[in-house]
C-alpha cells in the first residue's frame, strides 16, 4: 500500500543506531518537506475510500455512482497540485 520511495524508513534494529539514523533524518528539513508533500499527494491519489468504492462497485458488478467521476478527478487535480509542488 505504500509503494512509492521514501513512503517507509528501514532503520537499524540497534536501539543506539537507529536513533542516530532518526536525528540524521529529523535534521534533514528539506527532505522532510519534501517527502511529506510526496505522501500527501499520493495519499489522495491512491487510498482515498472513494478510489475503493470504485473498486468494490466492479468487483461486485454494482453500476459506479456517476458523481464520483467529478470527484475522482478533482482527487487527481488536487494530487498533482502537491506533486508540482516538489
């Protein structure tokens, strides 16, 4: 579910390492930004349940609700927004 680089952080399993590895990362404010706009946008583009309803109306045969169209792509316009912001 979360596939996209940088969505996770692999960090040592010794405790004294790893916390190093955490004071390097939260130092590090520009990528933190940078990532947190990275995983906004992905966010929206990819687990809103509206993305799932859609889903669960073609597994089940169900007609899809017209009005998620409109707002499946303001998801997508809103997702790209942040994206450009990168």
């Amino acid at each position: 579910m979360l596939s996209w680089p940088g969505a996770t952080t692999e960090l040592s399993e010794e405790p004294e390492i790893a916390a190093d590895q955490l004071r390097v990362m939260l130092a590090d404010n520009d990528h933190l930004e940078e990532q947190r706009i990275i995983n906004i946008s992905e966010m929206i583009t990819r687990h809103d349940w509206r993305h799932r309803i859609v889903e669960f109306c073609r597994l089940t045969a169900l007609p899809v609700p017209a009005e998620l169209g409109d707002d499946l792509e303001r998801l997508e316009q809103l997702g790209a927004s942040y994206t450009c912001a990168v």
